[in-house]
C-alpha cells in the first residue's frame, strides 16, 4: 500500500473504498476508528499528508498530482473521497485532476465543513500570523485540545504541518470548470461559526450529478462525534453503487435481495392427515345424496369420532405437542392432562368435547401456518444465487440450529421502573422532554394542544434536560438561575414536571430484543457517574431474572420442565418487581409473558436461476402494480394532508407537523371514508376488469405474463414509487412440489401468499437477530432507502408491536419522530413533531427540521401510509361473485380459488349436536362446491384457521367459531389448501416434510421522487 495512506484494516475483498483526506495540520489519526466501524465491505484509506506522522520527514507541502496518481492506481472498484475542511478543497481539486486524466470517478464526493470556492474565508491569511494569533484562532474552532497547547515540544512538530497546509490553503485559486459528474454529500456542523450549513449549500454549483446537505451537532470538528451518522451515509452510498445486495429479476428491470427468508412449519405438514376421515365423508355424503341409510353413516362416525378421540389423547400426551402449548398457553394445559387422564374412551360430554377443539385448534396451527414463532415456527436465512441450481436443500442433523430465549421488552422496562422509584438512582439517570415535546423559551410545544406556559425555573431546568445529562447534571447546571437556589430544589422540580408527564428518564427503555443489554448498559452508566452509588443491588435484581430465564431456555425439549421454570420466572418476577408477570389478558399476538422463543431451523438452503427466471415476468407485473398503488396512495393522501395544511395555515401563524399529524390519524385510522379504501377499491376494480372477474368462471383462469404485460403497463401507469420506502416490496412465495428434487427438475407450481406492498419486512428484529451479519442488511436497506429515513416512535401500547417484531434496521442517520409519549427515545436521533415546521416549496409540501433538514411531507407519514399499502394489495377484491377461481400467470398462483358468504348464509350456527354439525358442513361443502380441505377466515378473527371439511374434529371446530362470532352478518371468506401435504417439499435428516413460505425483498429500479 501506498506510503500516501494509513489503512489499519487491510480488506483485499472488500467491495469499495474510502479515501479520507484530513483537516490543517491533522493527519490520518483525525480518522481513528473510521475504519473499524466502515465495516467489512469497505476498506478506509486515510491520507498521510508530508510533514506527519509515518511522513513526518517529508517536506510539508504536498503535490496534489502525485496524490491523484496514488489514488487513480487504487481506483479498481467503486470508491468514495470524504473531505474535512481543508481535506474538502482537497478532495474537490482531486476529483478534477482525476477527471482530466480520465479516472474512473468516485461513487460520491463528500465534504465536511468545507468553505466553497469563492465565498470569503473567515480563515484566510492564517498562513501569515504569529504562532499566537494562529493557534488561538484555531482553538476558537476547536481544533487544538488543551492538552496539545501545553506541551511546546508537540506544537514544535505540529506548527510546521499547520503553516504548510494553511499556506497552501493561501496560495489556492480556483480556476472555473464544467460542474463534476459525481454528487456531492456536504455535511456541516449545527454550531460551526466558520462554515455554516448557509456556506455548505454553495456546493450544489460545482456538481451536475446531485447535491445533498446534511447538518450534524457539533462545531467545525463535528466528524469526530458524528463518524457512525457519516460511515452510515457512506456505506449505503457505496452499497448502492457495488449492488452487491442485488440480484436481477430477470430482464425487467427489477431487482430481489440476495438475502431471502424462508420461514416454516415446525410440525410435519402430514400432521393434517391425523384427523382425517375420509370414509366417514363418503358415508356422510352418500346418507345425502339419499344413496345410504342412516345405520351405516351413524357407524362409520361413530367409528370416526373415536379414532379423532384416540389421536387427541395422543396429542395430548405427545410432549413436543404439549411443549409448544406450554409456550403458548400455559392454562391450556389442564385441558391436555384431561385428555391424557380420560383416554380415548372417555364419555363425550361438553368438556370432552371443547378439550378435543382446542388440540385441533392447536395442532392446525402448528402443521399449517408458517408463522415465525417459537421451535414451532423456526425461520431460515436463503440465499439467491443465479448461477445456482432452482433449489438446493442440504438438512442439518438436527430440527433447530439455535434457539434463543428472550426477554419480552416491557418486562425488563417494568424493572426498570422500580428501580427508578429509588430516588438515587433516579438523579443518576439519564433525563429529557417527552418526545413529542419542544422547548421554546418560555414555553413547551405540545401536539394539538395551546403551548404550555412555564416558569422561568421550569424553563431553566428544562433547557438542560437532553436526554444525555443525568437529572444530577442538569440539577447542578440550573442551580443559581432563575430563582433556583440549590441542586436539590431543581431536583425536586424535575420530580414536579415528571409528575405533570413532561420528562422522560433514561429507564423507558426501547421497545427492542436488546431491553436487557441496554439496561445493564444503563447501570454501567449510573455506576460510573457516582461510583459512591450501590448498584449492586439493581445488578442482582436483573441477574435473578436472567438466571430465571436462563433456566427456561435449559428447559427445551422437556415440557414439563419448561412449565416449571416459566412459573418459576413469573414467581422471581414478581417477587423482584411486586408487579404481575403478564399484561394484555385477552388479547392475541400481543407479547403477553415475559419471555420468548425464536428458533433457527438446521438447514441449508439456496434458490438459483432457473426458478428466479420463471418467476420473473409474472412478478413483474404485480409489482409494476404495487408501484401504482403507492403512487396513488401518494396522490390520496398528499392531497388530503394539503387540506389539513391549508386548515391550519387560515389559523394564522407557523404550521407545525405535530398538529398535521394530529388531524391525519382520522385520515389513517378513522371509521369514516379514508383516502386508501377508494385507492384500494380502484386497485381490485382494474385487476378484476384484467382478469374478467366480473363474469362467472368455473375453471381456472390462466394468463400468461406476456399476453398481460401491456394490459397491465396500460392499467398502472405509474413511472416511480410513491414514497421512499414504497421502493421496497416483499412477495411471500410457497412453492409446491414433492421434494426439493422435483424444483430443481422444474416439477413445481409457485403460489403468492401475500404481497406486502411498500414494506421492507426484513426489518424486523425477529428476522434479523437470526442472519448472521445483520450489520450486511441494514446497509442494504439505506443503499434501497436512503440513509435519512424518519421512522415513527411508537408508544408502548401500540397494536402488535413489541421488541420481538420492532424496526431492526434503522441506521446512525435514520430519525425517530416523536409524535407522543414513547419509549426509547435517542437523543442523537430524536425529532419532535412539534419541532417540524411545515411549508410550501415551489408547491410541495416540506416538513423541515430545525437543523434545516426537509423531507417531502409524506415521508413523515410513510410508515403508515405502508400499511395501507399492505392491505390494499388486494387482486380479487372486487370480485362480483361469491365465488372466484384459481388464476395463474405462467406458473405464479397469484389467487387461491375462494369463496365468499357471511355467517349466517352458511346455516351453520343452527346446527346442534356433533352429528347435526358435521352433515349440515358436508352439505354446506357441496352446495358450494368446496374442497375437502380450506382455510377459513371470519371477519371477526385476525388469522385463518384450517378446516379439514371431512373430519368431525374440525367440522365441530368450525361450528364453534361461527357460532362464537356472534354475527350472522360477519364475513366468512373461505380459500383452497394450496399446497397441500403432498406438496410439502422442504425435508428435515429423518425425511419428515414441512410447509415452507419464501418471502423476498423486491427493489423498484426507480426511487421515490423528492426522498431526503
């Protein structure tokens, strides 16, 4: 390596390069740890400028041609050049020295605290000063430490390198030239009095290919508290530009992620056979068709009923069946020792009975669904490699690679809690405003509300509280003003605005898997702000539960074992906290208890090019439509929220996002019309026109993606996704075939389970805790995304969402919008609605930040705008008829044959009886021409359920839901088994088959309009 650059990591692999140029006087040392945290993928090359360092013999000024024939020979791969105030000019005169010579050019240009030419230059001349003048000057910025200044020998090596480079700095004239072909990333510093972000926006005239401005905290030598935020830019830019993260759709433009998820069941899919009767069907259908008497149906139901008595019991007792239970449902295991207790031959009165249902209910559950839950659940990382065969499978010896017992994020939060009763621990903690909150002077900006008047002491102690001080620090700093006579008078006001919900310490934990790790983080801290504070007894406390917890995950494999412990755990709990050890009674997929499990399952698998090319044009197409739907959801809702900003500006004064956002959740979330039902509506009508849905058809229907292709292209005419994250769209696939053989032979049909449209769902942490370089997934993400993307900061009650299934992926960059009171709030991060000012730029709406950072409006609601995007992804939604038809795109399912009624129309809930039940289902599936084997989905329910149709166990189970849905008028919607058992292909070392779910990362070739 070149004597011109310091690179403490040597990556020979690595996919791209950074060359980092320093301020006056600094050398490769101003880049300390830039190369640890760049990552695997970049190899960080920091200049040695002469006159420093391993250089520190060599005459000072430096020959800008040389340094551009140094960095032309490393030149090989995608590279990108960052700048620091006097490195900027540098690396600006290096990129056009590389031009002339016709070097291939950097990926981007990016320049930190760096003057444009021909502005004035407040440190022009610096060259010709005393050493006093100049060092002082210096200092005033910053960028000389005290330590430096007292030590003469150090400044006699320091000062000839500082007077070089402000020589050259001097003696530079910039000669006019065409804008350079690469984009420009300025970044300046909040509080730099030499070049303020005003000065930084001059850049955009020297680049024809994009300028970006990007304001970090600090002064002039920011780059040194901000290296996580810039590396972060960086590293997206540089994956973007490798694309190492992409695979080819095909030829249509699209792409999918290298990285696939495949998820799976962790019961064997033959395990929907146990209940199966079939020759109690037959005879229930031929007692119908008037062909049999009722003798010999009353035998062969009889007959059934007992056998489905006998595999219940069995289940019962089978101990990886009652495991899961356990995990699940702990009270439900009563139920399961009364059917062990009772055998097959016990008499079938009503608790028998609703004992039976709730295995069955069970048992579908964990045969059927491929839902990532628990070692009933487990999730596999893929890859996508073209050059692979369609599929290749290699099965560890073992069902689960890794299993990992967690934490549910509230319970160490609820520690947390009590710990902060104590009030030294208390002043030790970090302390900040709410959120949602801003402080202005004399008062506080609240979300729809008046601002808050305060109290010139309130107000003092507030100016303090930054979510990075301690209560103590900020006690300390408002003592003596505003009429606050003593440390312990502001710490008992900070006590009072507690009281009023204006503060937030630093025990409200994330809502994320890591609760505990940033709670012994927490400790560390408090530890070490007063060491004259105990923590042991806090450490203890979390100890005991960690142990408890530990003795959990000792206890797999073992059911009863595992009961005994999650009791036990409850018990240390409460007896730890005095709290309960549950929350939500009642509710479903909720976080209820206090712990997890996630499991990785033992295999290795890869899909190639064969597969990805047959699925790539009919995948194409719906993806050209869910763009459509993201930029009519753009449309929709941008136009609404003008309406809302409009209202609010007649008010008079600022508009503020925090009440746009206000009067939006209506908007989103409201009973009444919202802007995606007519959008989603519209969606459904144009593919139902495409498909001919508004005729009856008995067949399948079957298109090719070529005869569709213009079709389609006519009816989405959508040139670019709606909004940032609107890029991204994940497909759920499951493929049916025998065997991984048969894929690899082409003996398989594909069948869209769901497009979740506009949602990146690999950012989730239950997902990417089980890849093994998440880090490789989140620069993918921002490389997609963007690096500035605003994420809302969810409460802690928020519908479904908790740590286990929390954003996962957010870079040093990416913001957290506070809309409310949440947990987890991070200060580097944290932007308050009502610190967003909303405005009108050449007629867009702009939601700007106090650092003057602008978003497009929309993209502070783009999280949940995607949600509707998911639920509006809806094909057959306008079909007519109760019943639609199987519809294939070469060999893409994308609709299950599906059948719709209500309740009621089902004559279902009047049935009484086991027998009574079970022929008027046989009945009811014939009238409608069903399959024997469905998914059934109510209105009233949030997951389908299977039913095998000629099993009395499942025709009972399916009279209990309808009548407990209580509604004849609810909507019951009813869908094939698609794949089936037999098309199970997925096998475990001893052959055992499972239902398996690809889900895919697609990325639109086109990025939003007007992203950050």
């Amino acid at each position: 390596m070149s004597d011109w650059f310091s690179t403490p990591h040597h990556r020979p692999g690595a996919r791209a390069r950074l060359f980092c140029l320093p301020y006056a006087g600094a050398g490769a040392a101003a880049f300390r740890g830039w190369s640890a945290a760049a990552g695997p993928d970049v190899e960080v090359l920091a200049a040695v400028l002469p006159g420093r360092e391993s250089r520190i013999r060599d005459n000072a000024p430096f020959d800008l041609a040389e340094l551009a024939t140094e960095v032309a020979a490393l030149a090989d791969r995608p590279y990108a050049i960052y700048g620091h105030s006097m490195g900027g000019r540098i690396g600006f005169e290096l990129v056009r020295e590389l031009r002339r010579r016709g070097v291939r050019p950097p990926v981007r240009l990016y320049l930190g605290g760096c003057r444009p030419p021909g502005l004035a230059d407040p440190l022009a001349g610096l060259s010709a000063v005393d050493d006093e003048t100049l060092l002082a000057r210096l200092s005033a910025l910053g960028g000389m430490p005290a330590e430096l200044l007292s030590e003469p020998e150090l400044l006699d090596l320091v000062l000839p390198a500082l007077r070089a480079d402000f020589g050259w700095l001097d003696a530079y004239r910039h000669r006019e030239e065409d804008p350079l072909p690469v984009p420009i990333t300025a970044f300046a510093g909040s509080e730099d009095p030499a070049v303020p972000a005003e000065a930084m926006r001059h850049w955009a005239a020297h680049t024809a290919a994009g300028f970006g401005l990007r304001v970090e905290p600090g002064g002039h030598f920011f780059l040194h508290e901000a290296r996580d935020r810039i590396l972060g830019e960086i590293r997206a830019d540089l994956a973007a530009a490798t694309r190492g993260h992409l695979i080819p759709l095909g030829d249509t433009g699209w792409s999918v992620w290298r990285d696939a998820i495949l998820r799976s069941t962790g019961f064997p899919a033959d395990g929907l056979d146990l209940f199966a009767a079939p020759g109690c069907a037959e005879a229930a259908d031929d007692l119908l068709a008037g062909r049999t008497d009722a003798a010999l149906f009353d035998k062969a139901f009889a007959e059934a009923l007992a056998e489905g008595a006998a595999r219940a019991s069995e289940l019962a007792a089978d101990p990886l069946f009652r495991e899961a239970v356990t995990w699940q449902n702990r009270n439900a295991l009563t139920a399961l020792d009364g059917l062990v207790r009772g055998g097959p031959e016990e008499r079938r009165n009503h608790e028998r009975r609703a004992r039976e249902l709730l295995v069955a209910k069970y048992w579908q559950r964990y045969c059927a669904k491929n839902e990532t839950i628990g070692f009933f659940g487990p999730v596999t990382w893929t890859e996508i490699d073209p050059a692979a065969p369609a599929a290749t499978v290699a099965p560890g010896p073992r069902p689960l690679r890794r299993r990992r017992v967690s934490f549910e994020d509230w319970a160490v939060r609820a520690y947390a809690g009590t710990l902060a009763a104590d009030p030294g621990f208390r002043r030790l903690m970090p302390v900040g405003l709410r959120p949602h909150l801003t402080l202005r002077g004399r008062e506080l900006l609240r979300p729809a509300q008046p601002p808050l008047a305060l109290s010139a002491a309130e107000a003092a102690v507030l100016a303090h509280c930054d979510g990075r001080r301690s209560a103590a620090d900020v006690a300390a700093l408002a003592a003596g003003a505003a009429g606050i006579r003593t440390e312990a008078d502001a710490l008992l006001l900070l006590d009072r605005l507690d009281e009023r919900e204006l503060l937030s310490f630093g025990h409200d934990l994330a809502q994320d898997p890591d609760a505990e790790v940033r709670l012994r983080d927490l400790l560390g801290r408090v530890a070490a702000a007063d060491p004259a504070y105990d923590v042991s007894g806090a450490l203890a406390g979390l100890d005991r539960l960690c142990a408890a917890r530990d003795r959990v995950a000792d206890a797999a494999g073992d059911p009863g074992a595992l009961k005994a412990a999650l009791d036990a755990l409850d018990e240390e709990f409460t007896a730890v906290t005095g709290l309960p050890a549950a929350r939500r009674a009642g509710q479903t997929y909720a976080g209820r208890g206090l712990v997890y499990e996630d499991t990785v399952r033992d295999v290795d698998v890869r899909f190639g090019g064969p597969l990805l090319t047959e699925l790539a044009e009919p995948l194409a197409l719906l993806l050209r439509a869910a763009r459509w739907l993201t930029a009519a959801l753009a449309d929709a809702y941008g136009a609404a929220l003008r309406e809302l900003y409009e209202e609010l500006r007649a008010e008079g004064g600022e508009v503020r996002l925090s009440d746009v956002w206000f009067l939006a959740q209506g908007l989103l979330f409201g009973s009444g019309p919202r802007p995606v039902d007519e959008v989603a509506r519209e969606f459904a009508r144009r593919w139902a026109a495409l498909f001919g849905l508004d005729r009856p058809a008995d067949g399948e229907l079957r298109f090719t993606a070529a005869e569709l292709a213009e079709a389609v292209a006519a009816t989405f005419p959508a040139d670019r996704p709606g909004w940032s994250s609107a890029r991204l769209h994940s497909p759920d696939l499951q493929i049916c075939a025998d065997s991984a053989e048969a894929i690899e032979r082409g003996d398989y049909l594909v069948v869209l389970g769901e497009m979740h449209a506009a949602w990146p769902t690999f950012d989730c942490a239950v997902f990417t805790r089980a890849h093994p370089d998440p880090g490789s997934l989140r620069d993918a993400l921002a490389a997609d995304l963007g690096p500035h993307r605003v994420r809302p900061l969810y409460p802690a009650d928020w519908p479904r969402y908790t740590g286990r299934v929390s954003h996962s992926l957010d870079g040093p960059a990416d913001r957290q919008l506070g809309w409310t009171s949440a947990p987890g709030a991070d200060p580097d991060r944290l932007l308050p609605a009502t610190s967003v000012l909303v405005t009108e730029e050449e007629g867009e709406l702009i939601a700007r930040a106090p650092d003057g950072r602008r978003w497009p409006l929309l993209e502070m609601f783009a999280s949940l705008v995607s949600m509707h995007a998911v639920d509006g992804f809806k094909l057959t939604g306008a079909a007519t008829h109760e019943h639609t038809p199987r519809i294939s795109i070469d060999r893409l399912v994308v609709a299950r044959e599906t059948w719709r009624t209500t309740v009621g129309a089902t004559g279902l809930t009047s049935a009484r009886g086991e027998r009574d039940c079970y022929l008027a289902v046989r009945a009811w599936r014939r009238a409608l021409g069903l399959p024997e084997r469905v998914f059934v989905k109510l209105s009233t329910e949030i997951k389908p359920t299977y039913v095998d149709l000629g099993s009395p166990l499942y025709a009972s189970l399916l009279c209990a839901m309808l009548r407990r849905a209580g509604d004849e008028s609810a909507r019951l919607v009813i869908t094939e088994l698609l794949p089936g058992p037999g098309q199970a292909w997925l096998a475990d070392a001893e052959g055992r088959r499972y239902f398996t779910e690809l889900r895919l990362h697609a990325t639109d070739p086109v990025p939003a309009w007007g992203t950050t």
